[in-house]
C-alpha cells in the first residue's frame, strides 16, 4: 500500500521573473493533479532569496529552472515526459524491498 510519505519529493528551482520557469511550474501542477491526486510535495525554491542560499549549493544549481526528484536534475527546456519519468523513477528508487 501507498502512503504519502511513498511520494517522491519534488524540488523546483525558480524565480519569479524567470519566463521559462512558469511553464514548468503549470506542468508540475498539472502532473501532480491529473496523475498523482495532488499528493505529490513540491517544494518551490526562489534562487533570489538569500534564506536558500545553503539548498541552491547542495544541489549545484547554476541555471533555473531546475527540477530534482529523487537523484535526478532536470534543467533547461524541460519538457512534461521527463517530469513524468523522474517522479516514476523516484517512486521505484524509494521501494523498499
């Protein structure tokens, strides 16, 4: 059985003056609502504030937006099926056997 703490966390690199990351934003929503029930947790990360400076170094971030699920970082012209892949990815990587 699925609980909610079987959900991959999702980490989204953003701005809000970045154009590119607003696409991104509208699909993990989309994702999370048409495929997960609005389980999964994404966590929206602002690179302009100085409080995630210590996140934004762990995670090498060097350009936005950026999307980590699991051990997987997607950058650049992200695109829905790689979201899609990553959160499988980290649902069959969280498994516990």
């Amino acid at each position: 059985m699925v609980n909610d703490q079987d959900y991959p966390k999702i980490l989204f690199f953003s701005s809000d003056h970045c154009g590119p990351c607003r696409p991104v934003e509208e699909m993990l929503k989309k994702i999370n609502i048409s495929m997960f029930g609005k389980k999964l947790y994404i966590e929206k990360i602002d690179i302009k504030e100085s409080i995630n400076r210590k996140i934004i170094e762990e995670h090498r971030i060097t350009s936005i937006p950026t999307v980590i699920i699991a051990d997987k970082k997607i950058t650049g012209n992200i695109q829905e099926e790689e979201i899609v892949d990553a959160v499988l990815y980290g649902f069959i990587s969280s498994v516990k056997l």
